[in-house]
C-alpha cells in the first residue's frame, strides 16, 4: 500500500491530475490494504467493554438480551454508514460516466472495501476494549482517516473535480499513524503499576490520567456505545431533509433503509424498555429484601430493635383511640444454656421463644427481639386486658421444650406496662417502664411476671428509702449493703479489657434493690451524694489496686461524679483514695455527670484533677446536649456516648448512623478517645469498630459484676 501511495502522489505531482485517474498498477495494493487492514483489528487483542460484561454476557435471559442487543447496534451503525456512504459517495460514483468500467469497479471496491474497514474500527472502539489503547488509538485513527480521506477523493472524482494535493499528505500521516501503532510500547499490567507506584500526593499532577482512567472505564464509555450508532443515522435523517428541502431526488433504497433502520431503533427500544422493567423489578425486590433485614433480627425474623422503636412512637402517637401496652421478656440464665448445650441449642432456644410469642398475640401486635435474649411485644389490640395477656405468654414462654436432643425447663422474667389515652407518656418512657418492670421481676427471684406501677416504682424517692440510705452511709447495718460492680471496657479492635466501669447496686432487707441510678436519685434528694461518691471512689480505686497488683494487668478504673459537686471537696476525695489504694493517677477516670450545673468554681476543681494527672470523661454525650459544653471549658480526654440512643429506638438506621459518624469526627478532629456503651451484640460492635470506634462496654461484653476474687462489701 505504500507503494501505491508512493507511485500515485508521484504521478500526481509531475504528470497532473485528471478528474478520474486511469489505473496505475497500484490498485491490487490499495485492495489487499484493507482485508490485511481489517483481520488486523479484529485480530487486536481486547476485552469485554468491563469486567463485569463478560459474566452478564453469559448470565441467561440477560445474557441474551445483551447480545441480542448488542448484534442490533452493531447492525445498526454498519447500516446507516453503508447507507451514507452510498448516497454520498458510492451512488454519485456509479453516476459518472468518466470513469470506465474497469476504473469504476476499482473506485467502487475501494469505497465499499473502506466503508467496511471504517465500520470495523467504531465495532471494535465501541464494543470492545483494546487491551493496549495507545496502539489502537494510533491504529484505528490511522486507519480511520486513510478510509476518510479515500471517500473524500471517491467524492471528488464523482463530482469531475480534481482531487487536493493535500489529501495525499493527509494519507501520509496516517500511514505514519500505523507505523506508530506497531512500534508504540506495551503498557504496563495495572496491578504492576499499583504496586509499584501507589497514590501519593507527589503523584497529583498526573490526576488527570486517573480521571481519564475512571472515565475510560466507567460510564463514559457506555454513553459513547449508546449514542455511536445513531449519529450516522442521525446524518441521514438530517440528509433526506436537506434533499427534500432543495427538491433533490431522493431514491427509493434510500428511503427503504431509513425506514428499516428506524424500524430496528423501534425494536431495539422496546427490547430496553423490556429489559428495563425486569431489572426494576429486581431493583425493587431487592430494596424490599433489603429493608426487611435492616429491619428484621436474622435469627429469628421478628422486628428489631429499630422497627420496634418505629412501631412503639407510632403507637404512641395514636394512642388516644386506646390503651396501649408494652411486655418486656428475658429469658433467665440463658448464658448456661449456651455453655452447657452450645450456641446452636442456645439459638434453637431464641426461635423457639420467638415462635411462642408470636403464637400469643394477633398477626397486629408486633414482637421484637431486642437483642440477645431479650424480646418485647406491643400490645394494641389486647391493651385492654394487657394483664391476662402478660400471664398467658409468661405460660407459653415457659412450657419445656427440647433442645440438643434433651428436655429443658424455661424461665423467663417479664415486665408489663399500660398506658391509658389520656396519660402523658413519650415511647423512650413507655420503653423504660416495662423494662423497669422486668429487671424488677429478676430481682424478686425471677421467672415472673411484674406490672409497672409508678407508686412502687418510685420508692426510690420515698422518705424510708432516703432514711435507709442516711443509716448506711453514716455506717447503720439497718441501711442495707452498697456493692460496687464493675463492667469491662474493651478495646474492640483487639479484644482485651483496658478499663472497668464502676457502679454501684443498693440492696436494703425490706425495700429490695436499687439499680445505681435509682441510688443515686436517693442520694441527692436526701443531700447525700457527695459522700456516696466518695464511698464508691474509695472502695473502686481500692479493689482495682488489689486487681492490678494480683493480676499485673495496667487497666484503668471510671468512677461517676456529679459536676453539681461543691468546688474543693472533690480533689482531698480523689487523693484520699488513690493514696489509700496505691493506685497511679492515670489509672482513674473521673466520668462527669450533670453538666448542666457545672460553674467556674467546679471547673477550676476539675482543671486541678487533670494537673494531677486523672482523666476526665464526659458522660451519655449522646443523650445529653449540655455535656458539650463542657468541652470548651474543661480539658476533657475521653467522650462517652450511649449507643443504644444513637442507634436504638428514638431513630431509624440511617440517622443513628450519620448520629454515630458524626460524634466520631467530632472526637477525632479534637483528638479525644471515644467509648461507645450500651454495646448489645457482636455486630453493634463491630460496626462501632468499623466506623472508628476504639472501645465499647455494654451487656455484649459482660453485666456489671465483682471483679474475680473481690468479696462482697459489708
């Protein structure tokens, strides 16, 4: 072919050029240019447009609509260029009538033989993609613009006007374009190339490679492929109205191909339109099974706790129509389950209690499994008679069943709450009580069932309670027994203990238990806080001393103090135990509470204890917006926000999410270590973990519990 070239631009040059130019002797070389031409472009190596083209390809039903698809454009785009070509160049050159047969079979088989060579290279630059894309960049132009240029010389000659010298330098540079082609060098393997130079900032100047990249293999392309066979189609229209307009004759095969052409674009959109349907139908049905797992516990298939959160505010906020109920379940003693039969006998345990409680109520009253081996059911429809109901689950609950091939009794402790139309209850409220109530069931020996009622509820404020706690602290036997139990903080990314959560548990012989917030609430109605704090800082820094020195393990104790405390007392407290218990400053934290009454006077107390070297932690930052103001006026080190009310029942998933992200940032921008509590089951861990979390304490990691070898405090 370069011959060829090289014998008709000589020719050209000293001899002049003719409208039509006799043969040269060149022609076999200009034919035998464009069959070579074409097996080499199919022959080029490439891929399938994307890596996830070839598994639809061969995926079906799919499968077949993308190759059904894909024949259609491909047919498409080599019609309307046909189609063109003819009416622009190869029709007029049939017309003429300077050129003699045997010249006009060589320009004919020229223009059809590069028509189809031009074709080859939109096929394979739009439906495939070359493994080395420089190469076939500097191939395809090449070839593109030698056929270009051809049928511009073909149009020339079939209008008698001499052809431009320029049009042989432009085939010389796409001649030089091939020869480009082959020398160019291979490009590197990609995971070479990331392994070799990863991302860095010096690498910035070459961003536009990358968004190249990006572009080249993601949507970019796929617009190209969508659009490439309608612009010659588009040609065409616009030619057969410029035709129609200049009263130009338009010849039946060209209107038979535009019509079948429209005809095929008709078909292939309906096929899409089809296609389309189906995979929204698959978009939604997977959106549908989506939702039910965000929203459904996989073990069981009951609500979880965010459906249930939804259903409770929900309930609440129509309960005017009526009663509404709220029962609390947990099974007692699950853990010997699990450890005496196995985790799958412990599973078979939880659908088996969730089956039951299903059974109980009507297909419009949702149950729940709220985590672990905790369940509730909201009563609507039964709210009337929320008592019976509570007794017949607490009976179904509790029937024997068989679990690893062996009889095994149930029991379980329930918690029971009403709430009339016209009282004034949130659902965090409602939520509160009945699981006020059931912990009250435990205490009273389990396996039972306690209705919510907020007279014996709020012994926690009555005049004996406040009485009883006085004799206690002033050393009165008749006071009861103050225990200290201590919850683990772990590291959730290497799965070890580094602190202990102090809390307090208030046992008196005829009141019962008090929880330690119910403890704390005595306390300050009597005026007694400062010094059941100091009695729980002295006897938490002494057990963790006698645990760190037993067990040579470096972990550090929380201790809650009210920032409501007078300014002065709280450091001779701190330094009193800590010189008691030989415990290191840095092994207590002081986990502040009551934030809205902190004032200069504490904070500069406060500011002193960090001089000594304790730590500061603000308490429940999620629940609480004033606890953020202390963070610009104390040096606070440690935030402490309760999962369980950024993901649980006041919100959906996606805002307890954004909650959870954002009160990271917030702590990783001030440098501050963040503990998530409330940590219910492995994956609230592990999601905390993942979204930058470093540690955790909740139930998921253990009750509050003495530490080992710890005796009971008299």
């Amino acid at each position: 072919m370069a011959a060829g070239l090289v014998i008709t631009s000589v020719r050209a040059l000293f001899s002049g050029q003719s409208p039509v130019p006799p043969l040269s002797g060149t022609e076999p070389a200009y034919l035998a240019f464009i069959p070579a031409s074409v097996a080499a472009l199919l022959a080029f190596p490439t891929d399938p447009l994307s890596p996830e083209d070839e598994p639809v390809r061969r995926a079906g039903q799919h499968g077949t609509y993308w190759r059904t698809v894909t024949v259609m454009d491909a047919v498409l785009l080599a019609g309307s260029l046909s189609l063109l070509g003819w009416v622009v160049v190869l029709q007029p050159l049939v017309r003429a009538r300077a050129p003699a047969p045997v010249g006009l079979a060589a320009l004919l088989a020229f223009g059809i033989g590069c028509l189809l060579l031009l074709i080859t290279v939109l096929l394979v630059a739009a439906f495939r993609r070359p493994r080395q894309k420089k190469s076939f960049a500097l191939l395809g132009g090449g070839l593109a613009s030698i056929t270009i240029l051809l049928h511009v010389s073909l149009y020339f000659i079939a209008g008698g006007q001499p052809e431009p010298l320029q049009l042989e330098a432009a085939n010389a540079i796409g001649t030089v374009m091939i020869g480009l082609a082959c020398i160019a060098p291979p490009r590197p393997s990609t995971g070479s190339v990331v392994a070799a130079a990863p991302l860095t900032l010096e690498s910035a100047p070459d961003s536009w490679r990358v968004r190249w990249a990006g572009w080249r293999a993601g949507p970019g392309v796929r617009w190209v492929r969508i659009f490439l066979p309608y612009v010659p189609l588009s040609a065409l229209g616009v030619l057969a109205v410029i035709q129609m307009s200049t009263e130009a004759r338009v010849e039946p095969i060209e209107i038979y191909g535009i019509f079948a052409l429209v005809l095929m674009v008709l078909i292939r959109q309906m096929l899409t339109l089809a296609d389309n349907q189906k995979l929204l139908d698959r978009v939604q049905r997977s959106r549908r099974q989506l939702r039910h797992q965000a929203l459904h516990d996989p073990l069981t298939g009951l609500a979880n706790r965010v459906l249930f959160g939804d259903r409770v505010e929900g309930a609440v906020a129509r309960r005017a129509r009526g009663r509404l109920a709220l029962l609390f379940c947990d099974l007692d003693d699950f853990k010997s389950v699990n450890d005496t039969l196995g985790h799958p006998a412990g599973d078979e345990l939880l659908r088996i209690t969730a089956r039951r409680l299903l059974g109980c109520v009507p297909p419009s009253d949702t149950v729940a499994r709220l985590g672990g081996d905790e369940f509730a059911v909201l009563l609507a429809d039964d709210a009337a008679d929320a008592e019976a109901v509570g007794k017949r689950v607490a009976a179904v609950v509790r029937a024997p069943c068989f679990l690893a091939g062996q009889p095994c009794a149930i029991h379980a402790s329930l918690g029971l709450t009403v709430a009339v139309p016209a009282s004034s209850i949130s659902a965090e409220d409602l939520v509160q009580q009945a699981d006020l109530a059931m912990y009250a069931a435990k205490r009273r020996g389990k396996n039972s069932l306690v209705v919510y009622d907020p007279e014996i509820f709020a012994h926690d404020r009555s005049p004996t309670a406040q009485l009883a706690l006085s004799q206690l602290l002033r050393g009165d036997p008749a006071g009861g027994v103050i225990d200290v139990l201590y919850q683990p903080i772990v590291d959730l990314t290497r799965h070890h203990t580094v602190a202990f959560q102090a809390s307090t548990c208030w046992h008196h012989p005829t009141l019962g238990s008090f929880t330690a917030e119910q403890t704390v609430t005595v306390a300050t109605g009597v005026g007694l806080r400062a010094q059941l704090e100091q009695l729980i800082l002295g006897r938490a820094c002494h057990d963790i001393g006698h645990y760190r020195r037993q067990t040579g393990r470096n972990v550090a104790v929380c201790v809650g103090v009210s920032a409501a405390r007078p300014a002065g007392d709280l450091l001779p407290d701190v330094e009193a135990a800590l010189v008691a218990s030989r415990l290191p400053a840095q092994a207590l934290i002081l986990r502040l509470t009551d934030m809205e009454c902190l004032d200069e006077e504490a904070a500069r107390s406060l500011r002193t204890c960090v001089t000594r070297g304790l730590r500061l932690a603000l308490n429940a930052i999620a629940r609480n917006q004033s606890t953020f103001l202390a963070l610009d006026e104390l040096p606070i080190q440690i935030l402490m926000f309760d999962s369980y009310y950024a993901g649980g029942l006041t919100g959906s998933a996606n805002r307890a999410d954004l909650l959870r992200r954002a009160l990271l940032a917030l702590a990783r921008d001030l440098g501050l270590t963040v503990v998530a509590t409330g940590v219910q089951n492995r994956e609230q861990a592990r999601t905390l973990a993942r979204h930058g979390c470093r540690f955790g304490q909740g139930q998921f990691f253990g009750p509050p519990a003495a530490l080992p070898g710890q005796p009971r405090q008299q």
